[in-house]
C-alpha cells in the first residue's frame, strides 16, 4: 500500500483549502480558525496548520493532498509537509497587493521540491482582479529560469483544478498516457 | 457592403406619416426595408413610447447606426440627430454621412492589411519545399496540399486583423466578414458576437471568399473585410456575455485549421511551445494538458507529437493551429529532424515516480 503526497501551497487566500476540498475524497481535514490580524483584513478564516484531503487510488493506494498554511509565521510547517511530494501546486491569488513577488517568494521557498520533481502554478481571483495578466508572470518566471505551466485556475472549480493536476501529472512524464490504467504500475512510456 | 449599392433604412414603430415623408424625401437612393435587413434606423424621437423602442433596436442590433428626429435638440448616445422640421436634402445629406461613415473607413485599411498577410503568406511558400512549389505557383489558395491551411484566408485573418487595429487605436472596433458583426473591446481584452459556439464553427469550417461568392455581385467586393472603429459603442449595448479575445481567437483558429497546420509549420519541423495556454479558459478538447507538456517540455515535431500520443494528425494540428495564432509557438528552423529521438522527446522529468502511479492518479483525477 503506498504512500504519496501532493503538495498545495501560496499565499493567504490564494484557495489552496477550497482546491484540496473541490478534488478530495474524503471531507477534508481543516485546520481553519477566524483569522486575526492583517489576515483578517481579507477573510474570515485561514489555515493555521496544514489542510489535508486524500484521493483513493486503485489497489488501496492513496495520495495525500497536504496544504500549507498561507501565514509565513507558520512556515516551520512547511518543509516537514514538503518532504517526499510528487510535486508542488503553488496558488497565486492575484487579489494580493504584489502577486508577483508572491510568486518568487514560493517558488524559492520551495526549490528543492520543485528542483527534485515538478511544480506548476495556478493563478486564482483572476475573475476578481486582471491584472497582473498571465504574460507578467511568465516574464517573472523567464528570469527566474523556471519553465512551469501557469494558467488561471478558479479553486472552486473541479475542473479546474483537476486540469492542473494533470498540468504536473504530465509535466513529469509527458508520455503518460490516458488510456488503460496498469494494475501493477509495470507499464513503461511509450 | 458597396458604396454604390442603395444603402437600406427601417423605421420602426408603426409610423406611417414618417414613412410616407422619408419615402418621398429619398425617392430612389435609398431602400426602405423590413428591420432585419436594414442598415440604418430612423426613428421619430418625439414619438409615443420612443424610449422603449429605442431600447429595443439596441438589445437587437447594438451596432447598428441609427437617426433621431426631433423637434428639441437631443443629446442621445449613438444617435445622429436631425432636427424638425427638415427638408429633403437635410434628410438626404446626413445618410450620406452615415453611409460614408459605414463604407469608407473599413475597406481601405482591412483590404490592405488582409493584402499584405496574402503577401507574406506567399513568401513563405515559395521559401519552403520542394513539395510546396506547385503550390505556389497556384497561388496562396494550397487548400490542395491538404496538411496546410492559410489563416489568412479565413475568419483567423480577419480578426488578428481586427485584433491589431484595436489594441493598435485602443478603440473599440466591429469587424464583418461575411457573417455576423464581431465587436472588440481592446481595454477589456473581449469580444462580442451575437452568435453560439456551433453557429461559429460552422461559419470557421470555409474561407472568406467562399461566403464572399455566395453574398456579392461585385467582384471588387469580394474580398471586403469591414474593420471600423465605433468609439461610441460599449458593452451594455451587447446583450449576452462578453469573451476574452485570446479564447475567441484560440477557437476560431482551431476550427479554421480543419486539422490541417497554418502555412509556414511543417508535419516534420520541430516547435516549441514558449508557454502554456491558459487552458482553463480556452476550448479544452481530449489530450490538450498532453500535447502542452509535451511541446512545452522540448522540441519536437507535429508528427512525433501525433505517434507518441498515439492520436490523429488533425487533432494535434488544430492545437498546434490555435497555440499558434495566439503566438505561443516557437519554431526552430536549422536544428535536423533525427536529432530528437522520439523517446528523447518525452523523457520523464522525475524517473523515481513509477509510471503507475501517475497513471493512477490520472485515471482518479479524470473521472468526473
Ligand atoms: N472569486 C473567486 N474566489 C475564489 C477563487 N478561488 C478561491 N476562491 C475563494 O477564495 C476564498 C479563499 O480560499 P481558501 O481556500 O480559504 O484560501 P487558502 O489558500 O486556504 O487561504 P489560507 O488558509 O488563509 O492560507 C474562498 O472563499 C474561496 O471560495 C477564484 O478563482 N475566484
Ligand atoms: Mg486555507
């Protein structure tokens, strides 16, 4: 029986909760309290520990679906959620005073996941705020040197974030194919 | 629309004096019709209930020029204003104007920009392979080749065309080609079309100029793209809802490809993807998050895209068409073909995940 983790994080209110409740299997565990401080100013309620959901897979296997806390006074979580991921989901809310910033602050944080597997980003609230519009943060990402799947994504949408999932399925192996899924995960690419 | 041909005008409202006077006012020069051909409005602003009406033509017709009479000077939106009392010539001259303002602009600039994309569509056929020569030598319409089409030709053209102008200007713009009128809001990055997703594809299944044939005479017409700015116009006239002009154009030119490429990218050439699309928002059909990780992650040919995905030339072609009109693929030129191996192609980033596992995951995360 393995055991597999896919990790979700960004900043406050980027939707990283609501993502791993639209595609989880099981209601997921929410570490959610009323919001103090600045985060308050925002919304009502944020994560103070990690979110968790699960996706049951064929053969008793399941992958874990872990959020990191938006707040960077808990990023001691982070690393300890981090370790052993398949590959990194960063939720960019595009709400936030400088998203941009928001996003190398991520993608930095997190290099070794994404150096080591795959990482792709969603850009959410888009339908609350345009700007900045996708060309801008492919322009952060080209000096950043980072090539990675950016689009818009709306976390309350599971298509939408299934879409993304399949963005860094198929960035780590972009010969997996769709049809008949193996039993005994023997079957090599193409 | 031909400046020689009788510009046609509906008064609505069951307005008969009105209708007797304009008669008699334009005698021959212009035609008075039933509202869904008309190219003009007049309508009596003094009338009972004229609001409403006007209202109505609005919600019906958003770009449709329209003539207020009345006996007080109105500041109306949109609306040219001819004062009561008038005599025939006043009539007369501001339809003039008004045509003036729907013919001219629009086919001086469009006809010239479509010329030049033919141009320049040529040139790249006459650059590339022997296989291609006979087809220039027929001229742009390759059709015949039947791995390639000519954006230009097509809706495709016409709107990047469009497209510029009005990002160009910052104006709002209205195109016709042939079909329904297709309006730009270059501030709000959106289209407008009075029309659903099939009528579109219908309309993107055949060239311009076959439409052209069927609806002019005029050979001089037959070519005639309308592109017109129209700064007066804004979104609440467009009843219905707005579309971004990125997926607008992804999907025209998707369906304007029929599965074949756009002139200039070869079956066996090797592309890049510079980014992925924005696929949440755009026409997302079976195997497109596969063709972007698969073109994004390094170069590689249409053909290759087409056996590694054990999947049909057309649908990676109309991908590749769409992904290309909106100018996110790279072409690289000089580098030979047999040095990407198709299991170079598509190496898996991380190895230590066993395909299984992702494909498991896949299998979960694609059931609705
Ligand atoms: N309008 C809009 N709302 C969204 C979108 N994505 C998520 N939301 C909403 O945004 C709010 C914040 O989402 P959460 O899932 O709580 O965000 P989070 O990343 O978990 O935030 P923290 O726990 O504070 O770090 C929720 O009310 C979501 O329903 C979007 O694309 N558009
Ligand atoms: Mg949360």
């Amino acid at each position: 029986m393995g055991q597999h983790k896919l990790i979700f994080t960004g900043p406050v209110g980027a939707g990283k909760t609501t993502a791993i409740a639209s595609i989880s299997d099981d209601p997921p565990v929410r570490t959610d309290e009323a919001a103090t401080d600045m985060t308050k100013q925002r919304k009502p309620e944020t994560t103070v520990a990690l979110d968790y959901g699960v996706m049951h897979l064929p053969g008793e296997e399941k992958l874990h679906l872990y959020g990191t806390p938006g707040q960077e006074r808990f990023d001691f979580m982070w690393d300890i959620l981090s370790t052993g991921g398949i590959g990194l989901m960063v939720l960019i809310n595009n709400n936030r005073p400088d998203p941009l910033k928001d996003l190398c602050f991520f993608l930095q944080r997190f290099e070794t996941l994404i150096k080591s597997t795959a990482v792709v980003i969603g850009i959410t609230q888009t339908d609350l705020k345009a700007e900045p519009c996708l060309q801008q943060y492919h322009k952060v990402l080209n000096k950043m040197n980072i090539r990675a799947p950016v689009f818009e994504v709306d976390a309350r949408s599971r298509n939408d974030v299934s879409l993304l999932v399949q963005a860094l399925l198929f960035s780590l192996d972009p010969g997996l194919s769709l049809e008949l899924e193996d039993k005994d995960g023997k079957l090599e690419t193409a | 629309m031909n400046t020689e041909q009788a510009l046609k005008i509906n008064i609505p409202g069951s307005n008969n004096t009105l209708v007797t006077i304009v008669k008699a006012f334009v005698r021959q020069r212009y035609n008075l019709v039933e509202d869904d051909q008309a190219d003009i409005c007049i309508i009596d602003l003094d009338a009972y209930k004229a609001n409403s009406l006007l209202d109505e033509i609005r919600k019906q017709h958003p770009v449709r020029p329209i003539i207020g009479l009345s006996l007080n000077e109105v500041a109306h939106d949109n609306i040219v204003f001819l004062k009561k009392p008038f005599r025939p010539d006043d009539l007369t001259q501001v339809l003039d104007q008004v045509s003036l303002k729907i013919n001219q602009p629009k086919v001086i600039v469009a006809d010239k920009i479509v010329g030049s994309i033919h141009r320049a569509a040529t040139a790249v056929i006459e650059k590339s392979a022997d296989k291609n020569r006979h087809v220039a030598h027929h001229g742009v319409t390759n059709r015949s080749d039947s791995v390639h089409y000519n954006p230009a030709e097509f809706l495709q053209g016409a709107l990047i065309n469009a497209y510029c102008q009005s990002i160009d200007t910052g104006i709002t713009h209205r195109m016709e080609a042939w079909w329904n009128p297709i309006i730009i809001f270059p501030k709000i990055k959106k289209v407008w079309v009075d029309a659903d997703d099939k009528n579109l594809q219908a309309f993107c299944r055949l060239p311009l100029k076959t439409f052209a044939r069927y609806q002019a005479h005029d050979r001089d017409v037959a070519n005639e793209v309308k592109i017109q700015p129209e700064p007066m116009l804004n979104t609440d006239d467009c009843p219905g809802s707005l579309q971004s002009m990125d997926a607008f154009l992804w999907k025209v030119a998707w369906w304007n490809a029929g599965g074949q490429l756009p002139l200039g990218i070869e079956h066996d050439q090797l592309i890049q993807l510079k980014y992925w699309p924005n696929i949440t928002r755009y026409l997302c059909p079976d195997h497109v998050v596969q063709m972007c990780a698969i073109l994004y992650q390094r170069p590689v040919s249409p053909l290759q895209v087409s056996e590694v995905l054990n999947i049909e030339h057309k649908e990676v072609y109309g991908f590749i068409s769409a992904a290309h009109a909106l100018g996110l693929i790279n072409s690289i030129e000089d580098q030979p073909m047999k040095s990407s191996r198709l299991s170079e192609s598509t190496k898996p980033v991380a190895k230590r995940h066993n395909v299984g596992l992702l494909r498991r995951i896949l299998s979960r995360i694609n059931r609705r």
